[in-house]
C-alpha cells in the first residue's frame, strides 16, 4: 500500500516539489515508525538495509548525530522515508535485538 501511495505522489507531481520527503507514521501516535532492518549487500555489491517486518531492501543513509560503522549482517534500528524517487531508509542507531 505504501509502494501505491509513493508511486501516485511521483506520478501527480512530478515537477512540483523535487524535495518531497514523508516518513512512515505509527497509525496509532502519529510518530516516525521504527523499523528494525539487517545489513546486507545489494545486487551491485553495495550495503543496503534490509528490513525484518516489511522483507524489502532500501538504500539508507546514516541519520544525524549516528556515529555507525555498519556492517554486513549487524542489526540496526531505522525510520523509511518516502521521496518522490521512491523508499530510503535512515538508520538511528544500532538494534538491541538483532545482531
């Protein structure tokens, strides 16, 4: 539902605001949702984030402030962003339950 909703705002707008940015919200307190996502290595080779509830692989990026040398397989916790050029994650912090 959340990949309909992110494709339908690309296809609206397509020229309208470039720097679009929403985050996946708790239905219930309205507050950035966090994920929990596993490090791994992408098709190119590259490390992407996987995460555990949703079974999808993003992009991510470090958020402000995190000092985190990822690794492939280490646990991380992370809130997804929507874009106009689709889902990234941005990782918070490492994860008290994966590793």
């Amino acid at each position: 539902e959340s990949f309909l909703h992110v494709n339908e705002l690309r296809l609206t707008f397509q020229a309208h605001n470039p720097v679009y940015r929403d985050s996946w919200r708790d239905p219930e307190t309205g507050s950035a949702e966090i994920f929990v996502g596993i490090m791994c290595r992408g098709s190119g080779g590259r490390l992407k984030v996987r995460v555990v509830e949703l079974q999808q692989t993003f992009g991510y990026q470090l958020g402000r402030g995190v000092s985190l040398s990822p690794l492939e397989g280490m646990g991380v916790e992370l809130v997804l962003h929507f874009y106009l050029s689709g889902i990234r994650a941005e990782v918070i912090g490492p994860s008290k339950g994966v590793n």
